[in-house]
C-alpha cells in the first residue's frame, strides 16, 4: 500500500487529538469558568493550558501542511476560551484527514525552523518521530497535568483513551 506509513501517523494523530478533546472534557466537567481554565498553568513560567492545547493541535497541522508543499502556519499561542480550543482540534482533524501525500513524502528532508538562527535538516521520519510525535506528547501531558493540579479526577486511562478498543478481560 502506497499509503500505508502516511495513514499510520494520520491515525496516531488523530487518535491523540481525541485524547486531547477528552482531557478538555474533563476539564470543562470539574472547573466552574472552562475559559478560565485556558489561562491555568503548572508554574509562572510556562505556558497555560490553552496555550498547550494550541502547541498540540500545530504539530499534526504543520505536518498536514507539510505533506501539502504549503507554508507551515502554526495556530498562535493565546486560546481564550473553550470554543476555541475545540475549534482548533477540529480543524486540525480536518487537515489531517485532508492529507493525501503518499509515503514516498517521507523519503524528502524537512527543514525545522528552530527560532532565530536555529534549524535542523532531518530525514522525514526524523522529522516525525524525533520532533512531531515528542512534541504532541509533552503537550498533551502539560495539558494532563494542569488539570491534576487543579484536582480534576483524570487518571492515566484517561491519558490512553486510544487503547481502550483492545483492552480485553480476563474469563
């Protein structure tokens, strides 16, 4: 299947952006100002909860944009309210499932803008596995997080949502 790695990392994505939908569920259900909630964070110094949700959702759609030959546009750092947020998962699912690039696109190089002066030129799946996926995950976990220090009931299941359809029982 010419399409087989590319559709893979569209179903990790999408996967993920659902855990993160989840975890801004929970968030809505246990703090009485979910837009307030957009402006919580772990310590002075890093970024608040929607920032964390915005960080999430431009991995997969630079990616998408990527795919695409288009210029990366990442989605700025201030959400300020709940509807924002889902809106950025939405479109940031859309784009994905947008993406039509075969797998021959992760034989290119992909060069990484790393803020002023900075870059690296990575093989594609370097790309992926060493920035994309690392980044997605440390997001999604500040986002976690957050919410545990402000004592919503969430829990690692809540974190491995996308394990759930293969969790089996024992007879």
């Amino acid at each position: 299947m010419a399409n087989q790695e590319i559709n893979e990392i569209k179903r990790i994505f999408t996967s993920r952006l659902d855990v993160l939908e989840h975890i801004l569920s929970i968030g809505e259900q246990h703090v009485a100002d979910a837009d307030a909630l957009m402006q919580e964070r772990l310590a002075e110094d890093m970024h608040p909860f929607g920032t964390q949700i915005a960080f999430v959702c431009n991995q997969p759609r630079g990616f998408a944009q990527w795919c695409a030959d288009q210029p990366i546009e990442n989605f700025g750092a201030e959400v300020g309210s709940l509807a924002q947020a889902r809106a950025h998962i939405a479109a940031t699912k859309e784009m994905i499932a947008g993406i039509t690039a075969d797998d021959s696109k992760l034989d290119e190089v992909k060069h990484l803008g790393l803020g002023p002066g900075r870059f690296a030129d990575l093989p594609a799946r370097q790309y992926i596995n060493d920035f994309l996926m690392p980044n997605v995950y440390f997001h999604i976990s500040m986002a976690y997080a957050i919410l545990r220090k402000l004592g919503a009931p969430i829990g690692k299941a809540d974190y491995m949502t996308f394990l759930a359809p293969y969790v089996q029982v024992e007879a």
